[in-house]
C-alpha cells in the first residue's frame, strides 16, 4: 500500500467505511498477529487480543496525526492491549515466575543459528508469563528497562532479572530442542 493509499483509507476508516476498514485489517492483521501471539502465548488468547486491538485502532484513528509510520503507531495499540488483557487477567505476577525459575543456570553458549524462526518464536510464546512479557517489551519492542517497569509497575531490577532469566530458559530450551534433534 503506498503512502497515498494508505493515508486514503486511512480516511475512508474515519468516516466508518466498512471496505476501508477491512482492506486496513487485511493488511495489519497479518503483521500484528505475531505481536499477539507473542504476549498471550498461545493462539486463542490471541486472537481475541487481535480483535480487541483492532477495536481500540478503529476507535482512536482520530488520534493518529499522520507522524511517523502508521503501522508503528498500530503496533503500540497492540502491544498495549495485549499488555492490559495480561494485567486484567493478572498474569503478570512475577513472584510465580521468579519461583519457578531458581533452578536455572546460565549457559556460556547459546545455538540460537541452529534453530529456525518459527521454532524461536515457538520457544518465546511457551516462555513463562512475566519472563515472555518482558523479552518481548525489551527485546523486540525496543522499551528500555525503566519503561518497563514503569508500564507493568514493577522495579527496573525486576525488569532486568525478568530478562536475564528468560534469555537463560531459552537457552536450556534450544540447547534441549538440539539434543533432542541430535538422537533421532
């Protein structure tokens, strides 16, 4: 979709055009799903973030200014729905997964090249809630450890140890995933 086009439909959903509204979910749900599925982890979670995304987007198109890309400005609305579907479920405790990760070990090495994207991915969304929510905000959302905390009112300590902790439980999972290929 060029620019032009983009700004046009853009348009068209403000005025409640129905085909524009579906040609802007066609194109962005494809691209925001992945964001979903990240945070909820698993896919009905999902995709009922998804269509709560795409209720709050429609809603606060009046708000996007035209500055900046508009599929970044999308995919804060996702992220944010997704974070409130998990502070409204309460699955951002982070003291259940502080516990279940004390027998985790760090490893020196990690064999991330060894594995595919689709099988990384995998591994993100089976991360505990608190570790997943965390590596997704720092590591593929770019928030800085303050923000973090900030948004999920916790301590930049606990953000840091979130992610420290997740990096490790992904590195015992591929180590595994890679033991596991190496026997069959």
């Amino acid at each position: 979709m060029t620019e032009t086009s983009e700004q046009l439909t853009i348009e068209s959903c403000r005025k409640g055009d129905r085909k524009a509204q579906k040609a802007l979910f066609d194109r962005l749900a494809p691209r925001m799903f992945p964001v979903c599925i990240r945070y909820a982890g698993d896919r009905e979670t999902a995709e009922d973030i998804l269509q709560d995304g795409f209720v709050t987007l429609f809603s606060k198109l009046d708000t996007y200014k035209g500055e900046g890309s508009f599929e970044g400005w999308a995919r804060k609305i996702f992220v944010n729905t997704a974070l409130m579907y998990l502070r409204k479920k309460d699955a951002l405790k982070m003291s259940d997964d502080l516990e279940n990760a004390r027998h985790l070990t760090s490893g020196t090495t990690t064999q991330i090249e060894n594995i595919g994207y689709k099988e990384l991915i995998k591994l993100v969304t089976s991360l505990p809630t608190g570790f997943r929510t965390v590596f997704n905000m720092y590591v593929l959302e770019g928030y800085s450890h303050k923000e973090i905390a900030e948004i999920l009112d916790i301590t930049e300590t606990t953000s840091r140890t979130q992610l420290s902790r997740a990096r490790v439980w992904l590195q015992n999972r591929i180590k595994e995933t890679e033991n596991d290929r190496r026997r069959k």
